[in-house]
C-alpha cells in the first residue's frame, strides 16, 4: 500500500478520512501538510526518532494528524 504522502501528490482534494460524528474531511493534502507541521514540531521540542511518545486525545480530527506525525518522525506512539 503506498504511503500516504503518495495520495497526497496524486490525488490531494481526495478525503484521507471523514470524522463520522461530525463529517469533518480531511485531504491528503490537508493530513499530509499538518502531520508534517506536527513532526516538525516534536523534534524542535528534542524528540529524536525511536523516543517514545503517550498522548491522550478525545476522538477528533487532530487524533489521527498527531499519530501520522509521530510516525513520521519515527516516533513510538501509545494512545491512551
């Protein structure tokens, strides 16, 4: 399955995901352009790949942002 950044090149307007109890969409473009901002974000803060990273986060759009961003940066994410 290609990554997500792939979609994002190709097809950027297409929703990554709709949030189902508001029907909130964010595009590739949109989940691409925000993880990135976040992942940069962890490693200004001094996260370095491999760290480990617990975030507890109610069900909304920004949850899936801060998991795509962690793996971005190559860190390990626990939801709690």
């Amino acid at each position: 399955m290609p990554h997500f950044s792939t979609h994002a090149i190709n097809q950027p307007d297409q929703p990554a995901y709709i949030m189902a109890n508001s029907g909130d969409v964010i595009t590739y473009a949109e989940l691409n352009n925000r993880s990135n901002k976040i992942a940069h974000l962890f490693r200004f803060c001094g996260l370095a790949q491999g760290d480990h990273l617990a975030m507890m986060l109610k069900n909304c759009k920004e949850f899936l942002q801060v998991a795509q961003a962690a793996s971005r940066a190559g860190l390990i994410f626990t939801p709690i």
